[in-house]
C-alpha cells in the first residue's frame, strides 16, 4: 500500500538525515493521517492516498510556475525537489495517444455526437484512466472531439 511506503521511506529518509526528503514526507504523512482520522479509519487505501498525491502534485505545479515568473531560483529548486519525491509515488502518466484512443473508443461505444454528451463521456473515460491524466486534458480533448 501507498500510505504504508511513504511511512517506511519517511523513517528512511529520517535514519539518513535526508532533510529535505523527510520533511516533505512528514507533511504528505499528516495530511493522509489527518484524512484517515476525518474518514474515522485506521490507514487510507490507495484511491485515496493518490487523490491527496495527485491534489499535492497539482499545488507544487502551480507554485513552481508562479515561482519561476518571479525568478527565485532557492525556492524553484526545493519545488522541484519535492516534484521529483512525489512523482515516485504517482502511476506513471498515460501517453497522449493512449488517452486519445481512450476517448475515441469511449465517444463509439456511447455514441456520443454532441457536446450534451460530455458529461457521460468525462465520467467514463476518468473512471477508465483514473489519476493517471489531467482531467482538464481529457475535458479539452473531449470538447474537441464533440464539436467536431
């Protein structure tokens, strides 16, 4: 499980004095304790545990791109830091063309025609690909797909 390998690379970067890796696993660590304790449950599974990674990574791209404007090179080094720590938990990302024929097949077997089927369209292909593609890429390209 998710939740039970960042608590064992955590004690690891901890034993390492890995500053920056323990520090950032800690915080990782709390919010997923502190949403285990909302849920009322022991430890997160890891539909969950990718949610808070996935809502994380989302939170570091922005503040990497709003740092990067402002041209502070010690902050823009930790966020990348941190990028790169959590990129080893997340699945690795579908290719453009995978989720392409994913969308392509899902539009054929709904027979969607209009953009008034997006919506059933989206729920399919997210539950299809799951966390593994930015759900405002699949929206663009369903868009695209649908108006045409």
């Amino acid at each position: 499980m998710l939740f039970d390998q960042i608590y064992t690379d955590y004690i690891t970067a901890r034993k390492e004095k890995d500053q920056k890796k323990s520090q950032f696993l800690g915080y990782i660590r709390s919010e997923l304790t502190n949403l285990a304790k909302k849920l009322k449950q022991d430890k997160l599974g890891d539909p969950e545990v990718l949610k808070i990674l996935k809502k994380q990574e989302k939170k570091l791209k922005e503040a990497f791109e709003s740092t990067k404007q402002s041209g502070r090179k010690d902050i823009l080094k930790d966020l990348k830091i941190e990028l790169e720590i959590l990129s080893g938990y997340l699945p690795e990302p579908l290719s453009p063309e995978k989720i392409e024929d994913t969308i392509n097949k899902t539009i054929t077997e709904l027979q969607a025609s209009s953009l008034s089927d997006m919506g059933k369209v989206m729920k399919e292909v997210l539950r299809k690909i799951g966390t593994q593609a930015d759900p405002e890429q699949i929206s663009k390209t369903v868009k695209e797909k649908l108006s045409s």
